[in-house]
C-alpha cells in the first residue's frame, strides 16, 4: 500500500507491506534509530511516539495506520543542537542510566505534560505506567519529569549539579 507520513517535519511517500509495523517503518526505513524496540509486543514504551499529536506505543500501530498522518519521534525535538527542555531536564535529573527507556519515556512526558502541565508526583508515575525502565528506580525520572514541567511551565529551573 502507498502511504504518505510526515515525520519529524518531513513528508515520506512509501510503499508498505499493510503488516509494516510503524516502529519498523521508522528504523527501517526512515532510519529513525532514536525509537528503540524493547518487547515489540505493548508493553515497555520503548517505542513510544507521537501520532497526530498524541503518544502511541509504534510497536502497536500499523504504517498503513499513520497514512496522511503526522509523527514525532524523540529525533524530532531537539533544534539546531539544543535539546529540547524535556530531553535537558531528563539530562540534569540524572534520569537515565542505560538510557533504552528514554526516547520513550521523553515522548510520553511530553503527552503527559499537554495533558497536566504541573503534575504531582502520583499523577507522574500514573502517566508514565506504560513506560518501563529497569534501570533508574524511576525517581530521577520523577524528578526530570516535574522539572520538565516548570520549565515548560517558563519557571525557573531545578538543575542538579553534575
Ligand atoms: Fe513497543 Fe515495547 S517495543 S511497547
Ligand atoms: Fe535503562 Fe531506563 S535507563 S531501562
């Protein structure tokens, strides 16, 4: 099937298998390698993105699906070299270790932050539930994600020193 997407901005015109997975579109095809597979079955977030402006798990999403759509991987928020404030805030926070979770993790903060701009801690765990990190114990990821908020938000920020 011909599809067309726009990706990070720009626009793809394709022909997928109607099976294309839209994760394996992204790395395969766009070598879009910032979206990562952890279970390829739901269940981790790795492969979050945004779809039409709303985070969706790639993994669980056909390319056909995405026809006439617009995307946003992890690879299409920082500009001109300058990370994006969640990206800077999860940087500062120490919020990752290995780092897999991470691309995802930033695409459904962002999602949650659209939703709640100041969350509190419960509502940040709650909307992160479908992000799994084996890593980090999830704190710093709390703390980047409230730090990310207020700098969203234009307050002043809660750097951690390195
Ligand atoms: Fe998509 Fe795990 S790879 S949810
Ligand atoms: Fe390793 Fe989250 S930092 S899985």
């Amino acid at each position: 099937m011909r599809i067309t997407v726009t990706v990070d901005g720009t626009a793809y015109t394709d022909e997928v298998e109607p099976r294309l997975l839209l994760v394996h579109y992204l790395r395969d095809r766009l070598g879009k390698v910032g979206t990562v597979i952890g279970c390829d079955t739901g269940n981790c977030g790795a492969c979050t993105v945004h779809l039409n402006g709303h985070s969706v798990k790639s993994c669980s999403v056909l390319a056909v699906q995405a026809d006439g759509g617009d995307v946003l991987t992890v690879e299409g928020l920082s500009r001109n070299g300058t990370l994006h404030p969640v990206q800077q805030a999860f940087r500062d926070n120490h919020a990752l270790q290995c780092g897999y979770c991470t691309p995802g993790m930033i695409m459904q903060t962002l999602d949650l932050l659209a939703e709640e701009p100041d969350p509190d801690e419960r509502t940040v765990r709650l909307g992160l539930e479908g992000n799994l990190c084996r890593c980090t114990g999830y704190q710093n990821i709390v703390s980047a994600v409230q730090d990310a908020a207020q700098r969203l938000r234009g307050g002043s920020t809660t750097e951690t020193p390195t």
